[in-house]
C-alpha cells in the first residue's frame, strides 16, 4: 500500500500530556497509521528566516512521523496572516467587504507554498500518495507539478467555496483556480461548493466539465467531489457522559438553579454570525417576559487570528454586545449571557453540551461547521437538547432533525430559540433520532475513506513528449 502524506498549513503535534485531540486529527491519525507516512505542515511557531529556510524537524509519536517547519515573520505577516486570513478567508466566507488584496501578499502566499513544497520533497517516495487540506494550500501541487512531482495529489477544502462572482473579486482569482486544477482531485464539503467551482470552470476559465465531474480547464484534468466530513459519535457520546466531569457540570446546573441553558461554543470569528445570534437572545427577552430570568445562554469564544484587523473588530465588538445586552436584563442574582473568551478541554464541553437544553449554532457562512454535529452526539438520548442551525453551514444538508434558521433573521432566530425551549420530550427525541442516524450514517471514517479511494483511482501522472503533466488515463481524449 503507498504511503500516505498529509500536508495542512497547521500540524497538530501531539505532546505526552496531551494526545491528539479533535475528531479531525484522530481521523487522519488513524489513516496514516493504516498506511504509514507523515503529516507535514507549519509547526505554528515563528522563527529566523534561516531557521525557516534550514529544513523540517522530524519527529515521531505515538506511531506516527510528523514533519514541520517554522515560518519566518515576513512569511507569516504575507502568507498567513495576509493573504490566507485577510483576504482568502472573508472572500470564501461570502465577506467581501472585510477582505483585503495586498500584491506583496500574494507573492507571500505563492512563496510559502513553493517553499513548503521545496521542503517536503526529499521525504516523498514515488508511490507515496499527497492529501493537501485547507485554503493556505491552495497552490501546493502546483508547486509540486513544478518541481517535478508526479506523485497523487488530492485537496479538500474545509471552507465554502464562493460562487464566480464573488471569487472573482480576488484579484489573481484565475492564477489560483489554474494552480487548484494541478490537482488529481478536489474535495468540497458541499454540493453548492462543487457547483460553484464548476460554473467558474466553465464561465470564467473556459473549461468543460464532462458527466462524470472531470473538469478540464488550462490544458489540465481535475476530478471533483462531495465529501462531508464528519465525526465518530460514539467517540463523542462516550466523552459527554465521562464520570470525571460529572462534578463540573453539577455546579454549572447548581449556578442555572433551574435555569435553561442554551450553549454556544465557536472560534472567535465574525463568519460565526455571533452578534446576529446575541441580538436574538435579546429578542427572546424582549417578546416574552417569561423568559427573563428563565434562561441562560452560555457562548464560549476562543480568540484566534487576534493580531489580524477584523479579529479584533469583532471582539470589541461583541464585548459591547454582550455588556449591553446583560445590562438590560441582569438582576442581582441573574445575568443573561455568559461571554467567556476562553478554551475548554474538548471532553468537557462535550459534557457541557448534555447538560443544555439547546445548542445554538448559526454562522453567517460555514463550510461544515462541526460543533453542531457534536451536539447531537453528545445528547442524552432520554432527554436530549434541540439544535438550532444556520442554513448557512454545510451541515444543515444533513441535520434535518434540527430547527434551521436564517441567521439574517433575528426575528427568526428568536422564535426558533421559543420554540426549542418549549419542545415536549417526545418531539425532542423524534428529532434526536433523525440527527444521530444522519452522523451515523456518514461518519468522518467514510469521509476519509471515500476521499482516500477516489484518490487512489486517480491516475497517475505521466510526461509527455512536451513535458506536459497529463493524466495517462485521460492522454488521449486531451490530445
Ligand atoms: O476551519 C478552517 C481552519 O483554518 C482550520 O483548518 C483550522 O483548524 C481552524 O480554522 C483554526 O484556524 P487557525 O489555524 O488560523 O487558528
């Protein structure tokens, strides 16, 4: 069996006090342990640019190899920070007004993928098999095909794809479409997403897509999919109910004294459409008086990017928000929201998570958005909490047993809260049921799985006589 690499902008390393946690990490774990191979990426550390440049530090644990590199200060300033977190990102998430294009930037990004690419390359084997993820990485194999690699390549987008015209307003968008077809195969989270890269390819690049997905475009051969990744749920509900967290969840129920609960957990990022969703817990209050004083709501809001511009925006922001709003409604011994800036241990929240009565998950814009798919799973099957869900998360394709909303809709939101907190138990559980069967049904293994297959049958490629990459499979029909 060839080996498999993994490459993310992010390595999760882990250390002896603390495992690989997160479902993601397990999942690909588990894959390079069937498979052998390696996990390389950015360690997360900024370093000298000679450090950067002296080659990846590799080290195993537990079983599996892990290679990463630091990044030098110019490089993370233009390539992460920059054009990946201030301009990829909010354009992906539909936000365009927050994005902005910086050419020195670009070349950052285009930079940093070419050295990454130049680093992993003397630990490939030729039949190893290369699994790119996420938006950093976009140009990878392109850096690769460059350098000469012919290895498989597949990619899978953990975001949103964005309709033409709105990755059209990426400056260099056809420079980075072009790269993303050096790959074997694209992977997206969803069917809008895989829609959306192929009405570019045929109204922007001038490509074709044939009936089995392949699109052609730039003289080179790309298949497409739809994987929606997943969780393990049993995983998830064994953590929810661990015996060890039964203390902290007591005095969490204690301090509600009776109190409903309604949980939020998210980055700290304004995709998440958190002041949407304060603004509707205060309209909650607002249209019924029965709920002042009745129920709490619980957002825990790990910062992350906080050195990049709109990250802080979004903060002050919603410390405004939530100030405000619980100045309203407080009295001595109650206050509404419960802000907390913090990360928890992943076992814990989903403890958390079984103690409320609803999970409230509505981003303005997501690629999956697997907090709502823990949720479900960590709910008490005799008496589980409802999901609220944006329609705006990829996994609302899935979770029809939740109540969906448009986090535009703060009206909407609102009632949908009423309406989850009223729910008699055997609707709740009619709705768990149908929940739980859709992340049983396909689970982050068959995520991998089926992304590991197609990747497998992708052929290999080959040189022709023009030194051109063509797929030997497809040589003909493209000549
Ligand atoms: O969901 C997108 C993503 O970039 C993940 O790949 C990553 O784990 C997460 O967001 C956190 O982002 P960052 O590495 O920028 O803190």
């Amino acid at each position: 069996m060839s080996r498999l690499i993994i490459v993310s902008n992010r390595v999760a390393l882990p250390t002896d006090n603390k495992p690989a946690s997160g479902g993601l990490a397990v999942g690909l774990l588990g894959a390079l342990e069937q498979s052998g191979g390696l996990w390389f990426g950015w360690s997360g550390d900024i370093v000298s640019g000679s450090r950067a440049a002296s080659g990846p530090l590799v080290q195993h644990r537990n079983g599996v190899t892990y290679a990463t590199v630091g990044l030098s200060r110019r490089d993370y300033d233009q390539y992460y920070k920059g054009f990946s977190n201030a301009m990829l990102w909010p354009t992906f998430h539909y936000r365009i007004d927050l994005a902005r294009f910086d050419r020195k930037e670009y070349a950052g990004y285009r930079r940093v993928n070419n050295l990454l690419a130049q680093q992993l390359i003397p630990l490939l084997e030729p039949d190893d098999v290369i699994w790119v993820h996420d938006y950093h990485l976009l140009p990878f194999a392109d850096a690769l095909r460059a350098a000469g690699i012919r290895n498989r390549i597949g990619f899978f987008l953990h975001i949103p794809f964005p309709a033409p015209q709105v990755l059209t307003t990426i400056p260099p968008h056809e420079d980075l479409v072009k790269a993303m077809c050096a790959y074997d195969l694209l992977g997206f989270q969803t069917h809008s997403d895989l829609t959306a890269f192929r009405d570019y390819i045929e109204r922007e690049a001038g490509g074709s897509v044939a009936p089995d997905g392949t699109a052609k475009a730039y003289g080179q051969v790309v298949r497409g999919g739809v994987y929606r990744i997943g969780i393990f749920p049993d995983d998830v509900a064994a953590q929810a109910s661990r015996p060890e967290n039964r203390k902290p969840v007591l005095e969490l129920k204690q301090g509600l004294a009776g109190r409903k609960l309604i949980m939020s957990v998210d980055r700290l990022d304004y995709s998440k459409g958190l002041v949407e969703r304060f603004r509707a817990f205060e309209r909650l209050m607002e249209m019924s008086q029965s709920r002042q004083g009745d129920v709490s709501f619980v957002q825990i809001a790990p910062p992350t990017r906080s050195d990049v511009h709109t990250y802080q925006q979004i903060r002050e922001r919603l410390e405004y928000e939530a100030g405000r709003i619980n100045g309203r409604f407080s009295s001595l011994n109650y206050a509404p929201i419960h802000y907390l800036n913090r990360g928890f241990d992943h076992r814990m929240l989903m403890s958390l998570f079984r103690a409320s009565d609803v999970g409230f998950v509505t981003p303005l814009r997501d690629g999956m958005n697997l907090v709502a798919k823990e949720y479900v799973a960590a709910q008490d099957p005799a008496d589980p909490g409802v999901l609220v869900l944006s329609c705006f998360a990829g996994a609302a394709s899935e979770l029809s047993g939740a109540l969906i909303v448009n986090p535009h809709d703060i009206d909407g939101m609102a009632e949908a809260l009423d309406h989850a907190l009223s729910m008699s138990l055997p609707q709740r559980q009619a709705r768990q049921r149908e929940n739980l069967a859709a992340l049983h049904r396909y689970n982050l293994g068959a995520w991998r799985d089926d992304f590991l297959t197609d990747l497998y049958a992708c052929p290999i490629v080959a040189v022709d006589a023009t030194d051109s990459a063509v797929p030997q499979a497809s040589a003909s029909a493209l000549a």
